[in-house]
C-alpha cells in the first residue's frame, strides 16, 4: 500500500497545471485568427472547436488520472484487486499445507 499512498498523495506541482492550463487557454483563444487565413471565417471556428474539444477532453482524461484511486467509476477497482490478491494467497497457503505433510 505505501507505493499506492505515495502515488495517490503526490499532486502536480501547482505552477506546473496553471502554466499548461495557461498555455492552453491562449492558444485556444488565438487559433481561430490564425486559422482564418487556411479555413476563411466559416471553417475557422469549426476547426478550433474541434481541436478545443480535443484539448479539453485530453486535460479532463488528465485530471481524472491524477488520483486513480477512489470510489468513482474512473478510478482502478482496487477492491477488486485486494479481493484477488487475497484469494490467491488463501491457495497457496492452502496447497503449501498440502506440500507440508507430503514426505
């Protein structure tokens, strides 16, 4: 468990998501005139909502990963691990007690 807290109880350094999501937002904000030139000012605004909504899905899937571990439906089952991994060890202990009086 104690690589499981590390991972669960290390966030993103502060300046690191404000820096991206910073980065983001005027590149957004900045696309359609630069797009205007290739797409004219119908299929500029088609393009950029298309790439934003790429980007900010790919951000949303990012914040998601950031804590796997939870009760919501994106986060690893980790119960359902735990439930194998003990169910495997009950085996092998139960097959190891078999070995154990074989001569």
């Amino acid at each position: 468990m104690g690589a499981m807290e590390r991972i669960n109880n290390t966030p993103l350094p502060f300046a690191y998501v404000a820096h991206l999501r910073t980065f983001m937002l005027f590149y957004l904000l900045f696309l359609p005139w630069a797009l205007t030139a290739s797409y004219g000012p119908l299929g500029s605004p088609v393009i950029t909502f298309l790439v934003a909504l790429a980007m900010l899905g790919i951000e949303g899937a990012a914040v998601a990963c950031e804590r796997p571990f939870g009760t919501n439906a994106n986060h690893l089952p980790m119960d359902a691990f735990c439930r194998t991994v003990a169910r495997n060890v009950a085996q092998s202990l139960d097959q190891a007690e078999d070995f154990a009086g074989a001569p």
